[in-house]
C-alpha cells in the first residue's frame, strides 16, 4: 500500500472514531444532565429524553465534534510512538488512548475555563461515562486501521 493510500486510511478510521466518540459522549452528557433534572423534580417523558438528546447531538456536534477530533489525533499519534517500541499492545493501546485524549480534553476544559462546560461530566460518573466515548472511539479506530493495513497500526 502506498503512503496516500495508507494516510486516507488512517484518516477515515480517525473520523469514524471521532463521530463515534461524539455519539457515546454526548448520549452520556445528555442522560447525565437529565438525571440531575429528575433528581430537583423535572419530570422528562421518554420521547422528551430522546428528543432532547438528539438536539444535545446536533447542538454540541461542531464545537464537542472538533475537541474529540484533535484529542483524538493527538493520543493516537503518542499511542502510534508508544507501539513502535511494543506492538503487543496494539489491542489495548488504541482504547487507552481514545480513553485518556478525552479525559484529558475535558480536564483541560475545565483548566482553561475554571469549569466543566460540558455539564454531564461535572461529576465523577459523568466524566467517567463521557470519556469512555474515546476509549469506544480507540477501539474503532484499532479495528478498523487493522483491518486496513497489513502487520500492526504503526
């Protein structure tokens, strides 16, 4: 396979990561926030619930969606370094690194700003939850760069 060839691979398993961690962090950020409602009192219908993450989707897509896109391409390019020296960690290296690019994006967040602007993940489950997106993001990304490219993601 020749380099282009190898990049526009690489580059699509990147956007299919980042649009899954998208969906999984912000249906975690949605669910969180409704859950602190219910807990004051708000009543939320199911259709309600899902509509409303659907709007959450649409709503934090372009800002969420490129802050998981670069996080993303950073912890895969120290991932990509890390496994040039141990290729055996291929199978959780990916994940782990999905995992820590969003977890460090949202600390981030909240050193730049002195707050979470993501209101699900102000606490510890919800941060847990909407960072798990990455690591669901790595494990895409993994499979499909593995199932593109002959020999270990490198």
């Amino acid at each position: 396979m020749n380099r282009w060839g190898a990049w526009l691979r690489r580059s699509g398993a990147l956007l299919a990561a980042a649009a899954l961690a998208l969906v999984i962090a912000s249906a975690a950020h949605s669910l969180f926030v409704q859950q602190a409602l219910r807990e004051v009192g708000a009543r939320i219908p199911p259709g309600t619930a899902l509509a409303t993450m659907g709007r959450d989707l649409g709503g934090l897509a372009p800002a969420l969606g490129a802050v998981i896109l670069v996080a993303l391409l950073l912890g895969f390019l120290v991932a990509g370094l890390i496994l040039r020296a141990v290729p055996r960690l291929a199978a959780i290296a990916w994940p782990l690194a999905g995992w820590a690019a969003l977890a460090a994006a949202l600390w981030l967040m909240e050193v730049a700003f002195g707050f979470t602007p993501l209101a699900g993940a102000r606490t510890a489950a919800g941060f847990v939850a909407i960072s798990l997106g990455g690591a669901a993001g790595g494990w895409l990304f993994g499979r499909l760069a593995s199932h593109t490219m002959p020999g270990p993601v490198r």
